[in-house]
C-alpha cells in the first residue's frame, strides 16, 4: 500500500504542525499543571475545521477522510496531548452517528459535532464493565414515546464539557450482547447529572468523570440505530477509533524523540555532547525504528479506512497499530527521560508529561491485552 501523501494531505499536515508548535505546545505545561480544560485550543480546531475532518461535507465536515484526522491527531498530541483527546473524542462521539445513524440523527447531532458546535463524549465504561462491556448494569426501559435511562459510568472523557453524549446499555439484558443499544443524550437531560473531576497521571487538561443517569426520559428517535444493535455499532466504532488513540501514541512519542534528541545534541559531557556517545546514538536509533514502525501501521490504518472500509482486516491492522504504537510510546517516553537524566525528572522540561501522557494510550480503546485477543481472534477465525 502506498503511504506517500497527497498534496492536500501534506497542506493539513503542514497546517496544523504550525499551529501546534506555535500555539498549542506553548500553553502545554500550564494546561497539564492546572488540569484544565484547554477550551482556547477548542476554538482553534474549531475554527480551522480539524474537529470534522473526517465527517462528509453535507454533515458539517471537510470530507477529507480519516488519514487526515490521524495526520492532525498525531500533530496535536506531538506538542499537547490533552489537547489532542479533544480531536480523539470528537471522533468516538460522532462515529457512531456516522455508522449507524440516520439522516435525521446525522443532520441534528453530527453536523454539530463536526461543526465544532460543541465538545462530544460517549459514555461506555462502567465500575464493572471495562473491557467486558457485556459486564454493564446501566439498563432502558420502554415507556410510552421513549425510553426510562437508569444507571452510571465511570471514567468518561469531557463528560463535564460535552453537549452531546451517545450512551450505550442494555436494552433487554436477557439477550445478552444483542440487548444493547446506543441513545445520545444532550446537555442539561433531565435525570443526567455529572461528578467531580478525576485527577489523573497523565493528559490532565482532559475532563474526565462519572456520568449518572436518574430516571433519564429519552425519546425514541434518540436512539441510533435499531434496538439491540448497540454492540455491534460499538465494535465497528473501536475499529474506527482506535486509529486514533494509535495516533496520538505516535505523536506523544515523536515530541519526546525531538526533544530528546535536541538535547544529546546540546548536552556535553566529559568534554563532548551525549550525540557523540555510540550508546546514546543505538539508543535514538532504536527510539527512531519503533516510531517509524508504528507510523507505518498507523498510516496503513487510516488508509485502509478511506479506500477499503468495509475490509475484514480493519478490525486486525486498528488493534496492530493501537497495540503497538501505544507501547512504543510508552518506550520512546521512558528513554526520553533517561536520556535526559534528573532533568527529564524535573517538570521544567516536557518528557516527564509527555510520559505520564503515554501511559493511558496503552489503556483506553481497548487496554493492549484486549487487543492482543482481537488480533488472535481474527488470526484463528
């Protein structure tokens, strides 16, 4: 498969490197510090048209594709990985809409997610349900004209900022997977309240939090897709998204790699620059290697996407590239700090953030080991 980009593809990627070196890398430290929200980096995906850049035209996108959305993921999350779980999420909340919605649905919610109308997030995870989304107690009832939501989730990102929420239960738990359904809920629903925020390792400017449903009235044309087909939406989203979180792994990787290069090449020791120093050069050839590697897989990914989307081997490369890019994120983040000794320790400089920030991309989506048995899965099938 060729990865050599197209023109319009080089613009974007050109396009938003720019902006996230000159205005999202800049505040970076401060928004991990204050763990806040970053809505000023919002704004400027907004208003540059990152937020939908995947999502067809006559729903509010650009059209241009999901390579495009991993090239300005992994740009983003190169200079501030907080700021690139708000392209992240965007992307799960309105790929469920994009599967299996209806124009209606489409022209209503994800026109305003692609738009940058507001943030989006999608409630799945419980105390009991991680990766056994099966294990899930939040539950709808049928009443006249809609559906009785009860029930909670954990963990869920920008739940605190979102103003649309799609949100995954069981319909008819008797039917086990096939009893799941997806609703999306709007800000401000009745019986939708939401907790405090969680203080995290890393990606701290991400809102993350519980989510409780209360005898949440939901109406029948809320519901994305026919009753029970929930889980399987869900699993054609994480084929989708995962690329994603590949992406921003990769990007969190390559923003250490620079740094820690730029500095073995500046820092002396015992009268020459670490550069010098054969260990330290295998050392950045083997951070060089995994970073390529995972590139490579994470490009194939998101060209796979775009020219072959209904390819049986999407749901085995997205868990490959989520797998791997994940882990060499964490690897390049951690040599990264070694290489720059006490100081990559001190908050001063960028890798130790950059570290804690990899950690979660080996976590969320599907923690590796899940994608170890969906690979094995598709291998044996």
């Amino acid at each position: 498969m060729d990865f050599k980009l197209s023109e319009e593809l080089v613009m974007i990627q050109d396009s938003i490197r720019r902006i996230a070196r000159e205005q999202f890398a800049p505040r970076a430290a401060e928004i991990d510090s204050t763990e806040r929200f970053p809505w000023e980096n919002f704004e400027i995906l907004k208003d540059n048209g990152f937020l939908g850049i995947n999502v067809a035209e006559e729903y509010g996108g650009a059209g241009v594709g999901q390579l495009a959305l991993l090239l300005v993921i992994e740009e983003t999350a190169r200079a501030c990985a907080s700021t690139s779980v708000i392209l992240t999420n965007q992307g799960l909340a309105s790929e469920p809409l994009m599967i299996a919605g209806s124009e209606e649905q489409k022209k209503r919610w994800l026109y305003r997610l692609a738009t940058g109308e507001c943030p989006g997030s999608m409630a799945i995870t419980e105390p009991n349900a991680g990766s056994d989304v099966a294990g899930m107690k939040t539950t709808a009832k049928k009443t006249e004209g809609g559906w009785i939501l009860n029930g909670s989730k954990i963990f869920i990102t920008q739940a605190g900022v979102a103003g649309i929420m799609p949100v995954i239960c069981y319909t008819d738990k008797s039917k086990g997977n096939r009893g799941m359904s997806i609703f999306v809920l709007e800000k401000d629903t009745h019986g939708m309240t939401v907790g405090k925020p969680e203080h995290k390792l890393g990606i701290r400017g991400s809102d993350t939090r519980q989510v409780f449903f209360d005898d949440c009235f939901v109406p029948d044309e809320h519901m994305i897709g026919p009753e029970g087909s929930g889980f399987k939406t869900l699993m054609n989203t994480f084929n989708f998204s995962r690329p994603n979180i590949a992406a921003q792994a990769l990007g969190i990787a390559q923003g250490a790699f620079d740094a820690a290069l730029a500095y073995a090449k500046e820092r002396v020791q015992f009268g020459k620059s670490l550069a010098s120093f054969q260990g330290m050069q295998w050392m950045l050839a083997e951070m060089a290697l995994g970073i390529e590697t995972a590139r490579t897989l994470v490009y194939r990914s998101g060209a796979m996407i775009d020219t072959e989307p209904n390819d049986p081997d999407i749901p085995k490369i997205a868990s490959m590239a989520k797998w791997y890019a994940s882990d060499v994120a964490m690897k390049v983040t951690t040599d990264a700090v070694q290489i720059f000794g006490g100081y990559g320790y001190m908050r001063e400089y960028p890798v130790e953030r950059m570290m804690r920030d990899a950690k979660i991309t080996q976590i969320y989506e599907g923690t590796n080991q899940i994608q170890r048995i969906i690979i094995a899965n598709q291998l044996l099938r």
